[in-house]
C-alpha cells in the first residue's frame, strides 16, 4: 500500500490523519459548491439521502432548496424536521456538512407570489434570465410544477480533510 508500512499486525501511515475543518471553513465550501446531498429522516429512522442543487446564504446561516412538493424528502421533512446537506471539497480527501431542523413552504399558488418569489431567486443565483417576460414563464412554471422551497437554518457546520502529499 502507498504510504503504508506493516508493525506486527497493525498497518501504519505515514501520513497525517484528517484534520477538522472548522465552521467558518465549511461555509466556505457551502457557498463554493452547488450540489450536496440531503439526509432526512424516514420513518424507520434510516437516512433517505438525495442529490439536490442548493443556494447558501452565510448571512442568514440559511440553505435553500427548491423541490416540488409531494416528494419524499419533503414529506420526510414535514414529519421529522432533522436534516444535513454533505458537501464535497474541492478534492475526493475532503467534505463539509451543515445541520438544522428544515421547513417546508406551502406550494406556490400564484404567480409572484412570495414562494414564486423565493423559488425565483434561488434559480437566478445559479443562472436565471435577465428578461422580465421570461421570468414571469418560470414563475408561472413554479405555480404549474407546485413548487416549495427547503429551508435548513444552520444550527451545525462541521467537515475534515486529509492533507495528502503528492505520492511519488
């Protein structure tokens, strides 16, 4: 094994193991990464996991995800409000999680209306349209496609890395 050597019984490394990356670190990782993997709680206590596209807020310590509703991670959270969102870093060595208790919004029901609204901002964070007339499509397509909006209020922030030097 690279890095590796053999004492008795017991496999030694000779690299450091990982580090903890502290919470100011792992807010940083959430506003330089776009997908994570929600956990949620199902019934038989088990994590259901699912890859999502989230916007950070390190102002407000506040996630957002859009979803539609009636889908299992939103019905998980309405029962059982436990949840973390994992982050990759920048490498396979190193990862970020974020913890809190989630809501879920009512479906937005009209165009414009504050969940269209809220919904249409975490679109444009990524990269939405400019234009007024295609703006007002999407919000009518949020109203259409019964969105909600996940809202995890950080209460935890917590991750490691594994410093490797380059192997020769």
């Amino acid at each position: 094994m690279i890095g590796t050597h053999v004492e008795g019984d017991t496999v030694m490394s000779k690299h450091p193991g990982p580090r903890a990356l502290g919470p100011d670190d792992v807010a940083n990782l959430l506003g330089r990464q776009r997908f994570g993997v929600l956990a949620t709680v199902k019934k038989s206590g088990h994590p259901h996991q699912s890859t999502v596209l989230y916007h950070w807020s390190p102002e407000e310590r506040m996630i957002r995800i859009s979803t539609t509703d009636g889908r299992l991670k939103t019905r998980q959270i309405r029962r059982d409000p436990r949840v973390s969102l994992h982050v990759n870093g920048p490498d396979v060595w190193s990862f970020g999680v974020a913890e809190g208790d989630a809501e879920v919004t009512a479906p937005t029901t009209e165009p414009g209306d504050a969940v269209g609204r809220e919904t249409l901002d975490i679109f444009l964070g990524f990269e939405g349209p400019d234009d007024p007339d295609a703006q007002a499509a999407m919000l009518a397509q949020f109203v259409a496609e019964q969105r909600v909006v996940i809202r995890i209020p950080v209460t935890r922030l917590y991750g490691a890395a594994l410093d490797r030097p380059d192997e020769d």
